[in-house]
C-alpha cells in the first residue's frame, strides 16, 4: 500500500527548552460571586513538536485532539513515530480564581504524559486511556496581563512497565482526547483518578421499589477545618424530585472525607433497559452551612436496572431473560488515528443501536467519555477493559501499573448504568514467555495468575455491584492449566474457529465442551470475525481470501450457534468497525478488516445481516454489490451470480428488470438468488409483507458481460485478469473490476501453462501471499499470480490494443514473522525464486531479461504497456520464455482502443 509520508526520527526532550510564544489566550470568565465548579474546554491555541533537541525546535499550530502518527500508520515503511513529542500553550488565568483550586483535565494523552507550569513540574500521569487531572494553581500567576505557558511531554514508546505490551492495534501517540481547565472551591468533590468525586449506585431495584446510594469524596485544601452541607438531590426524567437527602458534615482541613448517602423507597421506578434507556438525574452539592452558598456540585445519570449472568440460562435484565448481542469498538478513523471529536464516538454507538445490537463491548481499553455516555443515553450495555493484551512483564512497576489503571477505569466510569462488566486481561496467554524452558515458564504463568487475582480482588472491592471477566483467545487447556478460567466471575472467549485456525463448525463444539467441564461459570463470547475487504467479492469464497460472501457464511454459523445455546450469554462480533493495526499487511495493509462497517463507517454486507437479525422493525435491503463484471455461462450470453437480500421477513421475493426470480423463504441465512446478468444497468428489486404493509428495496447494478468468445456480434472492450486468483476486486477509485482468471479455450481467453501460486505452508489461504504490495493501493491485483507461465493467449477481433502487464515477485529470502493473532503460524513467506525470462507478443521480442525481483524488489508492483495491431484474425498471444527460474505474471489488462 503506497503513501507519500516518511517516519521521523526519534527525539528526546529536554527541559533546556522552554521558549515562550504568544499563541490563543485563554480568558477564564469573570467568576466573581459564581457559584461551584467552572470547566472550560482548551482544546485550541496549542503548539506541538516533534523536534524536542537541539538549539531550534520548531512548533507546529495544532487544536486537540491531535495524534502524530494519523499518517504515518499507513505508509508502506514498517513501523511508526513512537517517541517523546512536546506540546505547549499560553494560559491567561482570571485573577478572581486566585482563592480557587485550578486543575487542568486530560481526558486522554497516550501513553506518558508529565505537565510542566512555567518551567516548574505539576505532575505526571501513566497510562494512554484513562484521563486524569494536574492541580497548577499554585504554580501559575493570576495577576493581570500575567501569561503562564503549560508544557506537555508526551511519550508513546514501547515501555515494558506499562500495558499494552503488543496488540493487533495501534498505540497512536499525543493528546489524542479532550482538555479542559476546571476551578473549584477549596471545599470540593475530590478529582483524585480522574473521577468526580461522586460513586452512585442502586443497591436494591424492582418494579415496585429502588433506592439509590452516593459515595463521595470531599476535600478540604484550605487552611482550616470546614463545616458544610451535602445536599443530593434526585429528579425523574420529567425532572420532578423523588428523593433528596441532606448531610451535615466536618471537613478536616488539608485532608479528604468520605460521605455516604441513601435513599430509598423511590417508589415504582421506571426501569431502563436497551429498549427503554430511561434516564433519571442525580444532583450532589456542597454547600456553605451559613450562607447556602454552593462551593461545588456534580452530577451524573442513574438507570435504574437489576442484572445477573446465570451459567446455565445466561443473562437476566430486570428479572428476564435477555440475550446480548453487539460488537466490540477501537477508537481510531481513516485519517484522523485516535484523535477523534466527541460526535465520532457518539455516531458509533448509534450506528451500533441502530443495527439492532444491545451491547457494546469497550476493547481493549477505556475510552472516550462520550462513549459511555451515549451507551446511558442510547440504550447499551457495556463492559470496559484495562488494555493488558497478550502478555504480563513481571516487574512490581507492571503490577501497579495495571492496577492503578484498573481503579481510575472504575472511578471514571462508576456512574454509568450502561456498564456490567469490568474486564482486565485479554488474550492474556496469546504471546507466551519462555517457550522452551518449562521451569521458567511455570513462574511465569504463576505471576500471571497472581496479577489477575490481585486485580479480581482489587475490581470487586472498588465495586462489589458489577461482574468481573478475562477474554481468552481459543487454547481452552492453556488458560484452564493457568487457573485462569477460575478467577473471574464470567469467561469470555475469544474464538476464530474457521478464520485463524480450525474448521468453522468448530466453534459450537468449543462452547460445548467449555460449559460442560465448567457448568457453573457464566460464559460470553467476546470475539469472533472474520477479515471482508469490501472492495473483494467472491462466488467460490474460502478461508482467508477476504471477501465479503466467505465473512457472511462464517458470521450465519456463530450467530446461529450463540442462539441456539442459552447458557451462552452474549455475542460480541469483532468488530464494529475496521481499525488500525500497523504491522498487518494483507488485502488491505495496516487495516484489521472485521468490521462490520469499514474504517470511515461505510455499511458492509455484514452490518446489513446483522440487522435482518436484530431488528423488530420491518427491515430489508439488497446487498450493496452494485459494479459488477463476469464471464458468460457456457452457451449463454448472460451470467449468473448470486444476489443477497438482508430482510427479517418471512418471505422476500426478488425482481430483475420488473420480472420476478421468485420468492425465497427466512432461515438462519441470508435470501440469495442466483440472477442471470447481461451487460447494462439493472433494477433489482426486493419486496417483503409484514402487517398487512409491503416493504421494498430497489439497487441498480452495473454489469458487464465477458463473453465466453468474442466476434463481430459481442464488441470487445477492456478485461482486467487476476491471474491465480478465484477472487473478484473492484477499484475504488476507478471503478474497474477484475476478474479470476480462467485456463484459454479456443475462442476465448486465458492462460496456458504454470500453476496459482500458494504458500508452502498451505496454512491460510488456498492461494496468493497477504504480504503488502509496496506501490499500489490496489495489493490484491498483485497478491496472486501464476507460476511457470507459457503463454496468455486471446482470440480477439482485429484491432489497435493496449495490453498491461502487472508484476510483483511474492518470494523473498527477507524473514517475517508471523504475527502473534495468527495463532502460532509460522513465517509465512516462501525462498526467494531466482528467475529471468523474455516476453514476446505475437512472436515479437519486447521485453529481454525480465527478473522483476532484482529491479523493482520483492513485494513492489510494477506494470508494463505494450501496443499491439491485431490483423487477419490472428488475436493476441503472449509468450513468457524462462531463461532462469520460472516465468510469472501476476494480472493483465487487454484493451481495445480501436
């Protein structure tokens, strides 16, 4: 995959550097006589630099959130900026706040972050997805026309101390989330982790009767002991108060004072739930016992829901039974890495609603507040995670590491009714330590275990109310040897039968097995997928080629398979949409490609299936495969390909051009029609019943025929060939689509001679390399080619043609590993192939010595344009002469210009 941006150098900063700019100034409000906290966003008048040695550093106008590696990600040099980057700004701070406590308010800087006041450190913060606070008002100056500069050093390299180690993700680094500036009184709810101060939960729910408890953190920073009033306050969603309560309380001066309130007997609460997410709101403030005066206040939103997981009938929502489906989210879109606004997030949480799906399950780490909040608002369940991937370092650093992220997840996110689940490890045991030392080894998993123990009882003592879970990818014996199954309170298994390993059936005989040895421990499937490049269509599709059809086949069997089991209590598709991974290549290099939508949130195939599933409302619509080309059926002068349609009604009928195909009945599949094509534009039409009412979609497709012999009847114009491939691709700038190639019969077209090529290792795909191709945006017209080719010959009409050649060489001697999520592969490349040979046309010599390695590179695209007249019926026949090795040719283009 070609991209023009270069990866910088590494640098380190060094305090020496505090250079003063007049950049936006921020101007607190006049806070005179105001009441409570202030908060105000900053996230403009930012400089940022990379260049942090040296005499001159040179600043870059930036507004957060801001990644540096939103480009560099996806060029086709391995590897990303992960360095020490400097960020700055200019703060005017109003002189009535001098009495006030002044913090600064990261929601997010990956993955190191020290904050610098005036030259002076205010604090330091580790770990990239939790957000946290820095107290500056006593090292910045209030006087009038004073201008203090905040400077952040933020620091993204791989760090051994701290999670995640590696992961089939990218670490983007900077301040990729929102900044503010908050002021408070010197009596105040406690910042302390980056929480509000305040923990609400409901102890006891019914139909009838809730009640609600509030923990909360008060902090007296001024010079003298404090007697005040706490006052929370609950309104209905109508905003009418059913409860209020009133604590007197003495504040000891410079120390923190917990607070615990309760109110019951709210009477026949109204529950919330996924299809009924009612919100009430719940106001805690401090106020001054003489003059009433409020010296701070928090809110936050209260649901009140009663929830349990059951081993044996799953999961129970306010006393029923309820089956939970939805998707995992990564945080990053195409062009903007992590550094995403607010309405990103919340998009995807509706998208996510309106495909019918009831849970989200935040991976592998803490996210955007906005978030969890449309999850309240909306109508979703969720778990969140610490981002412990694959692997522990054993190190007391680690441990606190873990945990103090584990308990700023829990206190940031407390308040939320959307989340049941706080999870901790993920596929924990993927990349294992010390292969080959069993000794060693058995330490190894022993401080696994210790950890997860540590933070089960760490997780369940800052919140006794919710689940706890570990993610497990497929090795069921590794993870129950480790007594890692026994520690949590749910297992969730991350399970790729039929993708990375195993046969796709698999998959229910895993469950099977898992709750028959473990008939007590509640089960979730917490990812299964498999990769859809939507620019690759097939009507043979297999394991690994990326298409679309083979990710609906193995989608219909798991969510099948998650239904028919109730002890099975959730179903989360990884993932909700495409996502970054730097170091994949594949179809689609640096793209983990298992969305259900595509990285710029574009609906795939699989999207439109799950809501024919999901959704109670009438829904259906045609599969979005609307370019199309294909070969003519032997003997006919049409092509039959398959046509989806995504519906949950009983029965769909199909029309093509206004003549019915026929009407196809549900089951646990997708409708498709096998639809004969001719070249042109096509309506296809699909009509449902339900209630009485008629239902519709209505694409048009664009076909264009190949006949199976061209004359003077079919017109020729332009085909476009894989060679070794069984995989259709279209271009998405172009529009071209390209077609498998096929043996030459007489009369036609095609190759003669050689073999697809295919891995040694036979382990994934049939055919073709997943390397990157290096060059081109188009990697699967050169992923695939045939081996030991002699000739490619076509019987076209006479005329003026243009023919284009495309090479790339798929061996190297280069050693590249097999990632980690391909469960234990070995590299998965093949020995170099020394080869030279000529290419002739038509007997003519035009092209000597072609060795495509030694002059382009293995893994580079590279293509050749070769005019031809075609006279006295002779058609076109290229022959490949090897003088070492073995002739390839990965694809070709025929077309006639006259």
């Amino acid at each position: 995959m070609k991209r023009t941006y270069k990866k910088d150098k590494q640098h380190h900063f060094r305090p020496l550097f505090y250079i003063l700019l007049l950049v936006m100034v921020f101007q607190s409000p006049d806070s005179s006589g105001q009441e409570g906290r202030l908060k105000v966003g900053i996230n403009s008048g930012w400089q940022f630099s990379k260049n942090t040695e040296g005499t001159s550093v040179s600043w870059e106008n930036v507004s957060l959130p801001h990644t540096w590696n939103d480009r560099d990600v996806n060029d086709d040099e391995p590897g990303y900026y992960r360095a020490v980057c400097v960020y700055r700004r200019e703060l005017k701070v109003d002189k009535a706040w001098k009495k006030k406590n002044v913090f600064l308010f990261f929601e997010g800087a990956n993955q190191i972050a020290d904050v610098w006041v005036n030259g002076k450190k205010a604090g330091s913060h580790t770990g990239g997805y939790t957000g946290f606070s820095v107290r500056i008002d006593q090292l910045v100056s209030f006087e009038e026309g004073a201008r203090n500069e905040i400077l952040v050093r933020v620091d993204n390299r791989h760090n051994e101390d701290i999670p995640p180690l590696s992961a089939d993700f990218t670490f983007f680094g900077g301040i990729y989330r929102d900044v503010f500036l908050i002021a408070t009184d010197q009596i105040h709810f406690s910042l302390d982790h980056g929480s509000k101060g305040i923990y609400v939960s409901t102890p006891r729910v019914s139909e009838n009767e809730a009640s609600l408890h509030i923990r909360s953190d008060l902090e007296n920073t001024s010079e003298k002991d404090q007697r005040i009033r706490v006052r929370t306050t609950l309104r209905d969603p109508n905003g009418r108060i059913v409860g209020e309560k009133t604590s007197l309380v003495v504040l000891k001066k410079g120390r923190q004072t917990p607070l615990q309130q309760h109110l019951s007997s709210i009477h026949q609460p109204k529950l919330w739930s996924p299809e009924s997410p009612v919100l009430y709101h719940v106001l805690v403030q401090v106020l001054d016992v003489r003059s009433d005066v409020i010296l701070d206040e928090v809110s936050g939103p209260v649901g009140f829901r009663w929830f349990r997981f059951d081993a044996q009938s799953g999961f129970h929502l306010n006393g029923k039974p309820y089956k939970l489906i939805g998707a995992s989210r990564h945080q990053d879109f195409k062009g903007l890495g992590n550094a995403l606004p607010d309405s990103y997030a919340i998009e995807d949480v509706r998208l996510l609603k309106a495909m019918g799906g009831n849970f989200l399950r935040v991976a592998h780490y803490p996210q955007d507040p906005a978030v969890l909040e449309a999850c309240d608002r909306l109508g979703l369940l969720a778990s969140v995670e610490i981002p412990v991937v694959n692997a522990i370092t054993e190190t007391e650093e680690f441990y606190q590491n873990c945990k103090s992220m584990q308990v700023e997840m829990i206190r940031q996110n407390f308040n939320h009714p959307s989340v049941i689940i706080w999870a901790y490890m993920n596929e924990v045991l993927l990349r294992m330590k010390f292969v080959g030392e069993p000794d060693r080894q058995k330490i190894y998993l022993a401080n696994v275990a210790r950890l997860a123990k540590e933070l089960e009882v760490l997780t369940r003592k800052e919140d006794p109310s919710r689940y706890t879970m570990l993610a497990h990818h497929g090795d069921f014996n590794r993870y129950k040897d480790a007594g890692l199954i026994d520690i949590p309170m749910i297992t969730g298994w991350n399970l790729y039968q039929g993708w990375y390993s195993g046969n796709i059936h698999g998959f229910a005989s895993f469950m099977d097995k898992f709750h028959q040895e473990f008939p007590d421990k509640p089960v979730v499937v917490t990812e299964y997928g498999a990769d859809a490049d939507p620019r690759v269509r097939s009507q043979t599709p297999e394991r690994f080629d990326k298409s679309i059809e083979y990710s609906l086949d193995y989608h219909e069997v798991y969510l099948k398979a998650i239904m028919d089991r109730p002890f099975i209590a959730a179903g989360m598709a990884w993932n909700l949409a495409d996502f970054n991974s730097e170091t994949r290549e594949e179809t689609m290099p640096h793209i983990n490609n298992k969305g259900l939508l595509t990285i710029d949130r574009k609906l795939k195939d699989l999207y439109r299936f799950y809501q024919s599933k999901l959704l109670s409302r009438p829904f259906i619509q045609i599969s979005d495969w609307d370019r199309r080309s294909g070969y003519a059926d032997p003997g006919q002068l049409f092509c039959m390909q398959s046509v989806d349609v995504f519906s949950n009604g009983e029965s769909v009928e199909l029309f093509l051009n206004g003549k019915s195909l026929g009407t196809k009945h549900r089951s646990d599949k997708r409708f498709s029609w096998q639809v004969p094509f001719i070249s042109g534009t096509h309506s296809i039409e699909a009509v449902m019943a339900s209630a009485g009412r008629e239902y519709r979609d209505v694409r048009h497709v664009e076909f264009r025929l190949i006949p199976r012999e061209w004359n003077n009847e079919v017109p020729f114009g332009q085909v476009n060939m894989l060679l070794g491939s069984k995989r259709i691709y279209s271009e998405v700038q172009t529009g071209l689509v390209w077609l498998p190639d096929q043996p030459y019969k007489a009369g036609g077209r095609g190759h003669i001679g050689g073999t697809a090529f295919q891995l040694a290792s036979k382990a994934r795909q049939g055919y073709g390399t997943d390397r990157n191709i290096r060059g081109t945006e188009d990697d699967p017209i050169y992923q695939t080619q045939q081996v030991g080719i002699q000739k490619y010959k076509m019987d076209v009409q006479d005329g003026h043609y243009e023919l284009v050649l495309h090479f790339a060489e798929l061996t190297s001697d280069e050693k590249k590993e097999a990632l980690v999520y391909n469960l234990g592969q070995a590299e998965h490349q093949q020995a170099a192939q020394e080869r030279m040979f000529d290419v002739s046309v038509n007997s003519l010599l035009v092209f000597r010595d072609v060795n495509v390695a030694g002059s382009y590179g293995a893994f580079t695209a590279h293509s050749e344009r070769i005019s031809v007249d075609v006279v006295g019926g002779k058609g076109i026949e290229i022959g490949f002469h090897p003088k070492r090795g073995e002739p390839i040719l990965n694809a070709i283009q025929v077309i006639k210009k006259y």
